[in-house]
C-alpha cells in the first residue's frame, strides 16, 4: 500500500528502501535526529525529497491533493492549539477530503475517548487530551494507510495502551500504519520494527528478531537485558 | 462564553452596518434629518440635501464600507496564516509599501489630481506585495514571510520618513503628507469609490469560500495538506487576496491601522473561530467600525484623524488583550 525507493531528504534521510502492506503495523524506532518523523512527513508528501514514493502502486506527485486526503492519514508530532476550536469540529477536518462533515467523527470520538470533551475548545486540552483529539482528526479520515508520528507522547498508560491496540485493530481490518515511538518494549506489540540510524535504514523486521541487544548497543547506546517483569496490560478490548 | 449562531451573528452585525452607514450619511456639517436623508436617497426633496448626499456623503460613506470590510478581511487571513491573533493587514509591510508611494506622490506635488496619490500608493503597495509574493511563491515559510514584511516595514518607514524630512521646507505639502499618514475618508468623491470598491468586492468574492481551508491551515500547514488541502497554492492565494485588499483599502484612505487587528479578534471572542463565519463577520465589523470611528473626525475638525480615532479605540483594546493574555 505504500511503497518507497531510494528516498532521500538531503541531510536527514539517506536512501530508504521500505514497503509496508495492508495489514501490517509497523513501529518506526531510533534515536532522537535518526529522520523517524523526516521518513514520516516525507512519505506523507509533505517534504521535498529524491527517490520514488508511491501509494496504492501510484507514484505520489501524480495523486491530487483532495485524493491524498482519503487516502493517507498523518499525525504530526505536534498538536497546535493556536486557536480556540471546539474537539468536534477539530475531529471533523478529518472529513474533508469526502466533504461529508460528520460521517463516522461520533464513533472516532468514541473509540479516543474523548466523547466527552466534543464540546470543549482545544486550547483548554491537557497535552494528552489534545493528542488525542489530533489522532482522532486522522483516524476520522477513513484513510486505509495512517502514519502517526508520537502517538502516545504526552499520553498516560492506559491511553498509551489503547493507541497500540487502536493500531492493531485497524490493521487488522486492513490497514496499513507505520507508527514512530520512542518505547522501544512498546515495539514488541508490532507486526514489524523499523530501525533509523543517522537518516539510515538499518533494520527492518519482525520486533523480536530485530530488536537484539547488540542492534539497541549500537544504535541507541544502551545495554539491554530481557527480563520478565510488570507489564501493563488492558483489562479488557478497547472499543473501537 | 455561548456563541451566538450565525444567523443571528449576521443579522447582528448587518444591522450595526446598517446603522452606522445612516449615521454616516445624516451626520456632518450639514445634518440631515431622517425625511430629508429619506427624500434625498429617493432623488426628491431639497436640491442642497440632494448633493450633500449624493456628492459628498455617499461616497464617504461607501468608501468607508470597502476599506472597513478591506481591512476586516485582510486582518482575518494574516491571523490563520500566521497562526497569531495578533497579526494584522500591515504586517507584510504592504501598508507601508502604500504609504511611501503616496508620500512620494504628495512630496513631488502630486496632490493636484485626484488620481495621482491612490495611484502611486496602490504602486507602493503592489511593489510591496510582489516582493512578498515572490517569497511565498518559492515556498518561503510564515516565519520567513514574517521577517521578510519585518525587513519591508523599515525599508518603507525609512523611506517615508526621509521624504518628509526633505519635504518639511514645504508646508503644504507636509501637512497634506501627514494628514495622509494619519487615514482618512473625507472629501472622498466616486472616482475613489469606482478605484476601491469593484477590487475590493472581487477579491471578497474569492476570499470567502476559503474559510473551511483556512481552518485547516490554522491548525498547522503539514495537517492541512495531509488532509487534500493544495497548502501552497492556498498560502499563494491568500497572499494575493490579502494584499490586494489592504493595498486597494491604503490607497483610498491612507493608514488606517488597528481595524485589521481588533475586528478579527472581537469577532473571534463573539462567534468563535470558525472561519467561514468569521470571514464575513469581520468585514461587517470593519465596515461598521470605520464608518462609526470616521463620525467624531466630523465635528471636531484639525488633529482628529481616521487613523487617529480608530488608534485610540485600538490602542487600548490591544493593551486589554495582552494583558489578559501575556505573551
């Protein structure tokens, strides 16, 4: 579903060869500065770059803007509150690209539980309030391919929580996601790890066979042990 | 704070407009009561009420609308672009443009024709924007955008100020200068009207059904385009509409300032951010506070100025606002 080839952004990015397939929900993982959210924007289209990007086998300058916007949603890592809009209205800029205001914006309120904030303006949100409602902005577009940059930054745990398993629903009704996140013990949760090293690809598989201890020294610089120990769970599915 | 519904808002503010333009067209040297306002409107009554109407009053009274709804507007676009509610219509320094091409009219003694000055200031300004423009069009960001009318708003002003420095020997055309700078709507005939307001309509008509689009933007230019908006081309778009209403709004009534920036966030605090409502409300409440702020110029003559007054009601809204808002 969406596909790129030798992508690069001059200084950022350096040759990124990666397909992700309907179904799959892929961490995207690495240091601060290793280009997560410049692949992100870059394969959202909002960036200029080299290489070939392509969604749904069409190569993305050929797409119109309207077209892109049902076809691929993006969460950026900030959640601008500049101004003071109502959630509801905020949820509904998700739709248009279908010019159709409301269709499915009450069940995405639901499934972000935030239901209850619809009627209050984005400026008076707590930081994992607005995350929340900027996720919904993106899910409320319906788009088969979503790409969130930070998800779950500012969110507590139970949230947190939700926004993975959110993801993995989704794919399993046939979405594509590519989801950068900084807790690395949170990847295990994916079909697919992603490793940024310096603007470079340098893993790309199922979490458990590329998440080594050997891979997070050289990478992140850390010593890592696999311990069995707490592990926060949801008690019971999340509705979506 | 329960916002009113549009509807309601509209009919609101129509009516304010209403209001104040009759006010504008009754009050002056020669007051014309009510039947005699009536009569003259119609073509009938005393021949005197007739040309106070139709040759002096009227055209003050329109030119006022456009530059109000102008300013209005224009002050709307550069809040969502900027994503600043303190951002106003001069900030890409094309007010300045405007007036250093008026100065330089009236410090060459262009002040004779009718057309010279809004002509030169319309050049001004269109330099202005071109310049600006150019910037937007290589897909400048708003920060740069915003240092580049920083850079334009010295250049202007230092140009401005040495045309009047030169120009202080010759009084005349000093103070005709000055009482430029300060903004005004008096002896406005229709040729200002025709030069202002089939412009200002115009770029109205093409601003208006951007509102949706401008809410996206107001959230953030990378969400916008993610969700189908063509970011670049609207940036460009608004650039252009913006411009061209302060531009047309400075060349018919000089330096107007603080409308563009306290209507938008009146009408932001009453109606809430919406910005397909808050487009047309804005210019209702620009037109309104123009033509409301122009009636005290009227009867205290000398030093009361358009500028000065809409200055004076500015000023302290804007001092209010930050106070209740720090930065």
């Amino acid at each position: 579903m969406l596909r790129a080839e030798a992508l690069s952004v001059p200084g950022r990015l350096a040759g990124v060869d990666l397909a992700v397939g309907a179904g799959e929900v892929v961490a995207v993982l690495g240091p601060n500065g290793a280009g997560k959210s410049t692949l992100l924007s870059a394969l959202a289209g909002l960036l200029p770059c080299e290489g070939r990007i392509q969604w749904s086998g069409r190569d993305l300058p050929r797409i119109p803007f309207l077209e892109r916007g049902r076809m691929l949603a993006w969460l950026g890592q900030e959640s601008p509150a500049d101004f003071a809009f109502p959630v509801r209205e905020v949820v509904a800029q998700g739709r248009y690209a279908w010019n159709d205001d409301d269709h499915g914006v009450e069940a995405t309120l639901e499934a972000l539980d935030i239901t209850h904030l619809a009627g209050r303006a984005i400026t008076q949100l707590s930081g994992g309030e607005r995350r929340r409602v900027f996720l919904a902005r993106a899910l409320a577009t319906g788009a088969p391919v979503q790409l969130w940059d930070e998800p779950a930054s500012s969110l507590d745990v139970r949230h947190a929580l939700e926004v993975y398993a959110l993801a993995r629903k989704l794919a399993d009704h046939g979405h594509a996601l590519l989801v950068s996140l900084h807790d690395i013990r949170a990847a295990y949760r994916f079909s697919r790890a992603l490793v940024l090293d310096r603007g470079r690809l340098v893993a790309d598989g199922e979490p458990h066979a590329v998440l080594t201890a050997d891979l997070l020294r050289s990478v992140f610089r850390i010593e890592a042990r696999f311990v069995t120990s707490l592990v926060p769970e949801l008690p019971e599915p999340p509705c979506a | 704070m329960k916002r009113a519904p549009s509807a309601l808002a509209l009919a609101i503010l129509g009516l304010l407009v209403l209001g104040a333009a009759l006010a504008s067209l009754a009050f002056g040297d020669a007051a014309l009561p009510a039947r005699d306002l009536g009569a003259a409107l119609l073509g009938q009554g005393d021949e005197l009420a007739r040309t106070v109407l139709w040759d002096i009053r009227l055209p003050r009274t329109l030119v006022g609308l456009a530059v109000g709804a102008a300013l209005g507007a224009s002050g709307v676009v550069m809040q969502a672009f900027f994503r600043n509610p303190l951002a106003s219509p001069g900030l890409l320094g094309v007010s300045s443009g405007g007036a250093l091409g008026a100065v330089a009219a009236l410090a060459a003694g262009g002040a004779g024709s009718l057309y010279t000055v809004p002509a030169a200031s319309i050049l001004g300004a269109f330099l202005a924007t071109g310049a600006v423009m150019l910037l937007a069009r290589q897909g400048a960001s708003a920060e740069h955008l915003l240092l580049a009318g920083v850079a334009l708003n010295a250049l202007f002003g230092a140009g401005t100020s040495a045309l009047i420095a030169l120009s202080a020997v010759d009084v005349q055309a000093s103070g005709q200068i000055l009482f430029w700078l300060m903004g005004g709507i008096e002896n406005r005939t229709w040729e200002h009207v025709a030069m202002a307001l089939p412009g200002i309509l115009l770029a109205a008509a093409f601003l208006l059904p951007l509102g949706r689009r401008l809410n996206l933007l107001a959230l953030g230019e990378g969400g916008a385009q993610s969700l189908g908006v063509d970011v670049r081309r609207l940036r460009w778009q608004l650039i252009a509409l913006s411009t061209v209403l302060t531009a047309l709004a400075t060349a018919v009534a000089g330096v107007v300032g603080f409308v563009g920036l306290v209507v938008p966030h009146l009408a932001r605090l009453a109606f809430g951010p919406d910005h397909r409502r808050l487009l047309p409300l804005s210019m209702l409440g620009g037109a309104a506070l123009v033509l409301l702020c122009d009636l005290p110029t009227r009867f205290i003559s000398g030093g009361l100025r358009l500028g000065v007054v809409t200055a004076l009601v500015g000023g302290p809204f804007l001092l209010g606002l930050l106070r209740r808002r720090p930065c």
